[in-house]
C-alpha cells in the first residue's frame, strides 16, 4: 500500500496548524487579561449559586430569638442578713440621739432605696432627744407588683440600750440580737420578698427609741407608741421581730400577742420544719413595739426569743447572733406574706 498521498495530507495539516498558531498568538495576548477577569467573574457566579459566605444572593436566615427565662426567686439569705447585724455593730453603740444612732437610721434608708422601697420618716423630739422612725414601702413606680389590700407592718427597733444595767450600767449596749437582728431580717426581706406575690400592701417599719425603758424617767417602745398614734391608716397586722437571732434559738408563744395570728405564724414554722425553735408553748408576756398597736385593735404579733441571758448586758455582741436563726425567722415571714406553695417553700 503506497502511504505517500497520506503523507502529504498530514504534512499540510500541521503546516495549517502552526500558521494557525502564529496567527492567533498575538490575539491571545491582548486578550490574556480580559479573558482572566472573565474567569474571575465566572467563579464568583458558581460561588454565589453554592450559597458562599457574604456572596448569596439570597437574604440569609434570621437567628432564632432567645426566649427570655424566668429568674429563680430569690430565697432570704441568712448569711446576708448577718452582714447586716455587723454593719450595724461597726456603727458602734447606737442609743436614741447618739451620731451613730442616726447612722444606723441613714444606713438603713440606704439599704431600702438601694432594693427599690420608698422610704418615709416619722421624727420628733422626745425629752428633747430626737427621734426617728424609717418606714420602707415598695415603690409604687416599679415594674415589679406591690401587693394589694390592706396593710400589714413588720416592724423591729433599731436603738440600743444607753447602760448595760443588767451587768456594768456605767457601759453601753452594742444590741447585736437586741437591736439589730431584727433590723437585718427586715432589712434582708426588703431584698428578697417577691413583690408580684405579696397578698398585702407591706410596710417594713424601723423603730427608734424603744429600748431605754427606765432610765432617766424614760418609757419603753416610744418610737412604736408614736407610729401608733399618728396611723393613717388602720393594718390588718403588725408583726414585730425583736432578739430572735441568738445561736441558741427559742421562740415561745408571747401572751399579748393576737392568737390566730401567732397559730398562722407557728404552723408555717412547723411546716417549714422548725419545730424545735417556734417552740408552740407559752412562756412570756412582752411589752414589746407590738403592743401600741394591739392596744388600737390591730392584731399583733411578738416574735421574740426572750431567753437570752447576754439580754442588756455587754456580752449582746455579734458572736452571739446566728445566720441560721436569723433565716429561720425570715422565712416564716417570707411565706406568710407572699402566700405562697409551703410544699414548694421546702423544695427551695
């Protein structure tokens, strides 16, 4: 077989290819860089059509929006309430019309507006000394609820006795249970109580000189006697905490105190499991801040542990006062006023 005429063919196809080449080489340069925007171009489309970060064409998918959670409700907190007694002492002894007795009235307006209270004083001049009441209200401005109702009034002195005459009378009183125990619960449940659940209108109410009670001619529970008078408003209930933080912790049934209302106290304490402590016994009749107000009508309770034997003393000092007892009281108070689930109050 003759392959020449095949040969032929061959030899002028390449020929045709490489003038082809030379022809189309220049062309190919003045288009390399057109030709490379082009492929730029190109990827850019092919990224878009996969979705790419930052290149879709589409509008991206909105975030899930976080669902907002409810708080946990904050639960009295006896240690908290014990930094309170301490503030208190620090203040040194703290009789009606001393400096640091105002102090302890000017501490205890700052606790109340740091929580969001209203704060109201009631001052006076007894035996030319001055006197002061603190009366703390939820702020009726707040997001939050204030109760509704009628009103109920906790109340707790905040002066200390002017002579230890139980022991040296020549030597103040420091009053870490008589005195400022009740003030630190008041002031802890200021913190604390759920103002969306409390079933009445509270009053947390700081009493002045209560506790110079025959000295000098003076009378007990002045501060109390003078709220008392001037109410402009009749309470369903007082209830008034004084002593209740020692270590050893008992508290009786007081006999000038409101029957039922002391029952619906104590058996919320024997529900919560403190039993051993609310002690559903009679031992002692008080004149105590309660009575002014029960001598009105208004059912009041004495929560109080009058077995202390560092009672007017020099030995009532804060290493004689409990976290533990101090919560103990604020919780009964804590459920009774925000009537809430006792079940539920245990669980916590």
């Amino acid at each position: 077989m003759n392959n020449e005429p095949m040969n032929n063919y061959f030899r002028v196809v390449i020929m045709a290819v490489k003038d082809g080449v030379r022809t189309t080489h220049h062309a190919l340069r003045i288009t390399q860089h057109a030709f490379g925007a082009l492929a730029l171009l190109l990827l850019a489309l092919l990224l878009a059509a996969c979705g790419a970060p930052g290149l879709s064409a589409t509008p991206e998918e909105s975030l899930p929006e976080e669902v907002p959670t409810e708080a946990a409700p904050l639960v009295f907190d006896g240690e908290a309430a014990y930094a309170h007694v301490q503030a208190q002492c620090d203040l040194g002894f703290r009789p009606t019309g001393s400096e640091a007795g105002w102090a302890t009235g000017d501490y205890i307006i700052s606790c109340l507006k740091e929580q969001g209270w209203t704060v109201e004083t009631e001052e006076f001049t007894y035996r030319d000394t001055p006197v002061r009441n603190v009366i703390g209200r939820p702020s009726t401005g707040s997001a939050r609820g204030v109760g509704e109702g009628l009103v109920v009034i906790l109340g707790a002195h905040y002066d200390t006795r002017r002579s230890a005459d139980e022991e040296d009378p020549s030597v103040p009183v420091m009053g870490a249970n008589d005195g400022a125990s009740g003030v630190a619960v008041l002031l802890e449940l200021a913190r604390t109580l759920d103002r969306d659940e409390l079933q009445h209108r509270v009053w947390l109410a700081f009493f002045d000189a209560e506790d110079n009670g025959r000295l000098d001619g003076w009378e007990w529970c002045v501060g109390s006697s003078y709220m008392a008078a001037h109410l402009e408003v009749t309470p369903e209930a007082v209830v008034v905490v004084d002593m209740i933080g020692d270590a050893d912790q008992q508290i009786y049934l007081e006999r000038n105190s409101d029957a039922p209302l002391q029952t619906q106290l104590w058996e919320i304490a024997a529900t919560l499991g403190y039993s051993d402590t609310f002690i559903s016994e009679y031992r002692w009749a008080m004149y105590d801040d309660h009575v002014p107000f029960a001598q009105r009508g208004i059912p009041a309770v004495d929560i109080i542990d009058f077995d202390y034997p560092y009672w007017h003393t020099t030995q009532d000092t804060s290493d004689k006062v409990s976290a533990g007892s101090l919560e103990r009281v604020g919780r009964v108070l804590e459920v009774w006023l925000e009537g809430g689930d006792l079940a539920a109050e245990i669980r916590r």
